[in-house]
C-alpha cells in the first residue's frame, strides 16, 4: 500500500513538472510514438530521489553454455524385480506412488515355495534321525570304555566306538547344515514363513506368497507386471528411483572440453523455473566424442531436494570458464519491462529520461549484463526507474 501511495505522489510531482506544449490528439499521440519521454525539474528528481549513473564496462568471465536432458540417477534406482519363477498375484503401487525402503510392491505365487518347504521337512527328519544314531553311537562308546577300564574290553574296540560316535557327531553336523541351508533359503530369500500353516493348523494363503520388496525409499517410475503375469527370474516387476538428485547429461562443444573438469560447479535453468537457477556438479566425463555434432557427453549430478525437476525435463547448462570478455552492466534496479520490451531510462538532456530498448544477457551480483543497446558511459536511472515508467504510462493514455 506504501509503494502504491510513493508512486501515485511522484506522479502528482511529475505532472506539476512535466510540461507537454497544446496540440491536438492526433498530434500528441504521434509525438509520444516518436520520442516518448518524461521530464523532471531538478527539485522533483530530488524529492523523488532519482539517480543516473553511467552504464559501466568490465570485464566478465566467459561462460561455457550447452543444453542437456535431465534423466533419473542410476545409482539411486533399482528395478525391483522377480528372485524366482511365478505368477504376479498381487500388485500394491501405482504409477508415482512413494514407498519406504523393505515396503511390499508386489506378492508372487511359486511353486519352489512348496518345493523349499518339503526340501526343509526332508532335512528335519533326517536330522532327527541322525540325532538318534548319534545318542545310540555316544552310549555305545561310553559301555565300551567302562569295559575298557574293567579289562573286559580291547583297545580296537574302544577305538572303533570312538571312531562309530565321531562319525555320527560329524552326520548330525552336516544334516544341521543342510537345515539351516532350507531355512535361510525360505524366510531370507523367499521372505516366506517356515511353515504354510498356523499354530492351530488353519492355512494361511499369505504365507504361500513371496513378496517383492522395495530395497531403498523412493518414487515408483516405472510398473512393468500387473495381476497375473507370469514372471521369470530377474523379470523387472517396478522401477523404484530416489527423486532427491537427478543426472543431467549435457553435450560440451570439443573446443571446450579443456576447460571442463570433475567436481566442476555448473547452473541449471530449465522453462519450467525460467527465474530459478538450480545448482549441480560435474562428475563423469564420456568416454567417445559424437561423430556427428562433435560434442561429449557429461554427466552431472543435480540437486533435487525441492523435487521441481523432472526425468527428461530439457535444460540449459551453464559453467565457469577461465576466458573473459568486456560488457557493459546497469544495476538491476534499472532494468524495467515496458510493453513486453526490456528498457532502461536514459538521460538525454537535463530534466529529460527517454525510454531505450536494451538486450540483458547474465546477472552479475545484482548488476544485469547488457548485450545491445547501450554504449559505455551513457547516463542510466538507476535509481526511480519504476517512477518514470509509471508516468510515462499514465502520459500515453
């Protein structure tokens, strides 16, 4: 509200102290097409605190500029896929749904479900069987070496008990193995219970289902099987990808590639944010030029935290070079949109600022580069710019 009372009493004082001479409308109009301007008196352009200063020259760096696609970041995505062969019977994301890391995407049905459970039964009981022939080998060697000590047994046959037990101790230990092998295999690789049944002996349909987990947190990008498809081994059932960082893959010009480096800070702007500078950092270079556009691939890793860009969203790059050039730069304060062109006020006489049309390129620590439309020393408001524009807008009504 302060700002709109500032220019509504600026432009009272500049209407006190503009002095347009009595023509006809047809005239005035032509007039103000031709040379528009606005003119202050000195006292005014002191009330007002209008400022000029002269465009200044300097040297700038040169920056190196190129396009590129922003794609996801491979090593923060996984296709989530099928361990073993089976029919999709349930499937729990959608297409962009987020999931936490060990989160069920999809349940399976195989028959190695059934398979791995009987190969457990079969090494249970044969463990528990080898367990008896070994408490019956431990009591055998144990009579024989108190009859041993009572002289009514030989050496031979304390040795032969004692070499019968150690053989059974060495059974019991490999049919362990092959328990514990049958186990793992059920709850750590299929994910599935040891038994297909509850305590009170009602089956459980889950507990035949193999679950398909999410091995990090993440997006789902990509959802290849659906209810009933028939998977095999490594089939890709989603596609999951953490969203925080992309990959930008940029294409470098030849010419500019010795100035190009790893851990290298490059800017980022894409149509979506076209005031928004996004930051990311070299990390790879390619390894083969394209024979057609002359151009290497590099990769860059670009921060996504905010989660604004997107997998192939098209993008504007821009990194430091060491080669530097002269430009011409006003503050950015000085820089106004008037009719959808950029302009600057220009002092072309004392009391008298004419709009001038001028090309921006690069903003420099709250300066804007000017490609065209200015010539070194001209004098520029910097200060009351936003004043003049709205006077010269209530001029032409």
């Amino acid at each position: 509200m302060s700002r709109v009372i500032l220019i509504a009493s600026a432009c009272l004082l500049l209407g006190s102290c503009t002095k347009q001479p009595t023509r006809s409308p047809e005239l005035a109009n032509s007039a103000k097409e031709q040379d528009p301007h606005v003119s202050v008196d000195p006292q005014t352009q002191e009330q007002l605190d209008v400022a000029v200063e002269p465009a200044a020259s300097g040297a700038v760096d040169t920056p190196i500029t190129a396009t590129g696609q922003l794609q996801l970041n491979q090593n923060s995505t996984w296709q989530v896929g099928a361990i073993i062969e089976g029919k999709v019977v349930a499937v729990a994301v959608n297409l962009g749904d987020k999931v936490k890391a060990g989160q069920i995407v999809a349940q399976m049905h195989s028959h190695e479900v059934h398979d791995s459970r009987a190969t457990r039964r079969q090494a249970v009981a044969e463990l528990n069987r080898l367990k008896l022939l070994g408490e019956q080998a431990l009591r055998v060697r144990d009579r024989t070496q108190r009859l041993f000590d009572l002289k009514a047994a030989s050496r031979e046959q304390l040795e032969a008990a004692e070499t019968q037990y150690r053989a059974a101790q060495l059974s019991v230990s490999t049919a362990q193995a092959e328990v514990d092998k049958a186990e793992f295999h059920l709850t750590e690789f299929l994910d599935v219970p040891l038994s297909d049944k509850t305590p009170s002996g009602t089956e459980v349909t889950d507990a035949d289902r193999v679950p398909i987990k999410s091995p990090a947190a993440g997006t789902v990008m990509e959802r290849v099987a659906n209810v009933g498809t028939v998977v095999s081994i490594g089939d890709p059932v989603v596609t999951v990808s953490d969203l925080s960082s992309l990959w930008l893959i940029a294409a470098i010009n030849e010419a500019e590639l010795s100035h190009i480096r790893v851990g290298q800070p490059v800017r980022i702007s894409v149509r979506a944010y076209p005031d928004r500078i996004f930051p990311g950092k070299v990390f790879q270079l390619g390894e083969r030029m394209d024979p057609q556009t002359r151009t290497l691939q590099v990769r860059v890793l670009v921060s996504n935290s905010g989660g604004l860009l997107k997998p192939d969203m098209y993008a504007a790059v821009e990194l430091d070079s060491p080669e530097q050039r002269s430009s011409i730069s006003v503050p950015d304060s000085a820089v106004q949109e008037l009719n959808g062109k950029t302009i600057v006020f220009v002092r072309t006489k004392e009391g008298e600022f004419t709009p001038r049309e001028i090309t921006t390129g690069r903003r420099l620590d709250k300066r804007v580069e000017v490609l065209s439309g200015l010539d070194q020393g001209t004098p520029v408001v910097v200060r009351g710019a936003m004043i003049l524009k709205s006077q010269l807008l209530k001029d032409s009504e």
